[in-house]
C-alpha cells in the first residue's frame, strides 16, 4: 500500500479551532478502512496533542501517515519548551493557567493520555524552540 499522508496546521491560542485536525484525520482514517479502535486511540493522541499547542504553544503542525501497518503522528509545537519532560509525564501536573482551567482545560492529562493511548511514544522538547511528539498506533 502507497502510504496516505495528511498535513494539518494547528492555530495556537484558538480553542474554537482544536479538534478540527484530529476530526479530519478520523474521517480519512475511517475512509480507509482503518479498525475503529485504532482511530478511536489516533484521534484521542492528536486531541490531546491539539490542546497542548493551544493551551502551551503558538501552535504547531502535525504530520500523519498510515501505511497499511499503522499510523505515525507526528507533532511539532512552536512553543516555549518543556523545562522538565518527566515531571510534565506525571498526571495531574499541568502549567495551564487559571484562564485555562476555566475553560475546562490544563487538567495535566495530555501527555499521559497520548502515551497511554500510543502504541510508540517519544516526547522531544528544547526549552525555547518547541516540543516534539511522535507517537505511532500498531494494527
């Protein structure tokens, strides 16, 4: 199988927008055929991954590709960085601000949900320049 490959830009600080990438990508997953407990599991790692740029970030860019064997997502912020990636894994522990939070947002559930919900996870993050998250769902 020729891989599909989507592109999706992230608008940061507009939360009337988040959803919209992770929503595109379930549609053409399912048009592919793609198991629904996979595209269940994609799209809950690229939602989550979406917030992130909104609530941390000016935003950012994501990358997918399904070829058959799975789905790699790839997404790129343009954000402040993560200061302590370990401590930004643990559950709960979110720097969202109050504004946020009241929105219903910045419960400190992103990250752990995307590695949950991933079959691979890596987080790369430079203070300054941005974060990295690539995860892949295996079928």
């Amino acid at each position: 199988m020729e891989p599909v490959r989507e592109h999706y830009e992230v608008d940061g600080d507009n939360f009337q927008l988040a959803g919209q990438a992770s929503s595109a990508m379930k549609r053409v997953l399912r048009s592919l055929g793609v198991p629904p407990d996979a595209i269940r599991r994609a799209a809950i790692c690229m939602y989550e991954g979406e917030i992130n740029m909104v609530i941390h970030a000016s935003g950012g860019t994501i990358d997918v590709e399904f070829d058959g064997l799975g789905i790699l997502m790839q997404l790129r912020d343009r954000g402040p960085g993560i200061e302590n990636p370990e401590l930004a894994m643990t559950e709960g522990w979110s720097t969202a601000t109050d504004s946020v939070r009241d929105l219903g947002f910045g419960a400190g559930m992103g990250l752990p949900n995307m590695k949950r919900c991933s079959d691979e996870f890596s987080l790369s993050s430079e203070v300054g320049v941005g974060t990295t998250v690539i995860m892949k769902i295996v079928l």
